[in-house]
C-alpha cells in the first residue's frame, strides 16, 4: 500500500525540484486504481458537479454531495492523501461556517486538507483555517465557482495589471497559511514567475511546465468525455469510444441469447424440475 504523504512531503517535494502529481477522484473505484497507480494527491474536485452530477456548473454543488463523495474516495484509497473541495457557500459567508465546513472534511470524509478558491478576499479565511489544525490549498488564476465575474472560462492574467495581482495573491496566500496554490488557466510564463515567488508549491492546470505539480480531471485524462475537451488537456487515452463499443456488444448479446452462455452460468441439479416435482 502507498505510503500517505504529509504536508511536509509537498514542501520537501519542491525544494527537491520533485514534480508532484494530483488527479481528481470522485468515488471509491477510482480512487483505488490512482492510489494504486502512485498518484501523490486525490482531489475530491466540485467539479464532481459537472462530471457526475450532471450540473451546468461547480455551483450547485453541496457540502452534503461533497462529503459523500470525499467519503468513498477515502475508502477506496485509505494511504492517499485526498484534499476536499469547498464548494460554493461553505466558506464565502464567514470564518465559524469555513471552520466547521472545513471540519467536516476532516472529520467526516477523512481528508487530509481542504482547497478554495480565491485571493487576498480569502486570506482571512485561509488563516482561520490553518489556525483551526486544517490544512489548506489556495486557488487562483480561473477560479470556476466565480467564472461569470471573471469573464467566463478564460485565460487569467494575460495583461500587466491581472498578473501583478496574481503573484501578489499567491504571496498574500503563502503568508495566511496555505501549502500548495492551484494556479489555473495562466500564461506559462506566469505560471514560471509565480512558482519562483512562493516557497510552497503550484499546482497547475493550463498554467504550463514550470509549475511544482500538475493536476487534471481523471475523466478528462482518460478520454471519457467527447463534447469539450479543454485546450490544456491532454488525454491519455479515448475510453469513451472504448465503453460504448463494451455496452452496444453486451446490449447485442443480451438480446440474441448469447449473454449469459454456459461459461457465465452456474450448474446445478441436472434434474432439477422432476425434483421440484414439475415434470
């Protein structure tokens, strides 16, 4: 079984100039085949919202979706470090339902950390986190709770002023408490200058190369969805295609009596119905 990393891990990682790797796991199955796989962090995204759930957006996630799926992960990954995601409205209205949401999953879901987005409007919040004995991972750049604010789902921090700003909230971050900052949807060489500022990690996603770590959605990466692939993503496999094939031959087999044959079938009294006394 993989051993859990520890925050001090991530830290170590990046003086060491070790690349850290983070995937998004919404349930126990999966969760089992990345830890499996070495993975060195689970991240219980709300972006289950989309990809499970079937929402527009990460909005409508709830802590109560949230939990039962950190759950699962948990159980299905007991030696991985998992991170849950606050969702939108668990921290936003003040630092006791920050406090308290960020305990439950911690206290009901077994992760290890919890992630939020936001800048210096959070840094308040990321510092009553931490005082609290949670762990926390700050997010910047295309924070997708706040989309329709930024503009929509778009590259962040392209002109002077956006990316003054940016490194300027990763400091404010690092100082309030966090370990690590997803930095999503930024120029490469923002990414590069962000990740030389901070002593904690970066974590990206559409960031670029230079960034301490790198996370994708699981999904995204094995190619299960055809309708949107992200410019940013790189897909490791088509599985989509793959388990339509698997369904539409099963679906055949099932409706021409070939599934189930002998082979998928268990034997019994060879004169059962005389036994049963319907002969």
């Amino acid at each position: 079984m993989q051993k859990r990393k520890t925050v001090p891990d991530f830290l170590t990682m990046k003086k060491a100039g070790e690349k850290i790797t983070v995937l998004t796991a919404y349930d126990a199955a999966m969760a089992a085949l990345l830890a499996a796989a070495e993975v060195d962090m689970l991240l219980v995204g709300d972006s289950l919202g989309m990809v499970v759930l079937g929402y527009d957006s990460t909005v409508p996630v709830t802590m109560d979706e949230m939990i039962h799926h950190a759950s699962a992960v948990r159980r299905g990954a007991p030696g991985a470090f998992v991170v849950g995601d606050m969702p939108f409205g668990s921290y936003q209205t003040g630092t006791r339902d920050a406090i308290i949401n960020g305990g439950r999953f911690l206290k009901e879901a077994g992760c290890d950390a919890v992630k939020l987005e936001g800048g210096l409007e959070v840094c308040d919040t990321v510092t009553a986190l931490v005082r609290g004995g949670i762990s926390v991972i700050g997010h910047i750049g295309l924070t997708p709770q706040t989309a329709i604010q930024l503009g929509g789902y778009k590259v962040q921090g392209r002109d002077l002023e956006s990316a003054k700003r940016m490194v300027a909230e990763a400091r404010a971050l690092e100082k309030a408490g966090v370990f690590a900052i997803v930095l999503e949807c930024i120029p490469d060489e923002l990414g590069r200058i962000i990740s030389e500022e901070i002593g904690v990690p970066t974590i990206g996603i559409g960031a670029g190369v230079h960034c301490d770590g790198q996370v994708l959605v699981t999904h995204d990466l094995l190619g299960m969805f055809e309708k949107f692939i992200p410019s940013f993503v790189k897909s490791y496999c088509k599985l989509a295609p793959t388990i339509k094939e698997a369904v539409a031959d099963y679906s055949r087999e099932v409706r021409s009596g070939s599934f189930p044959d002998k082979e998928h079938s268990f034997s019994g009294e060879s004169n059962l119905r005389e036994l049963l006394g319907l002969s």
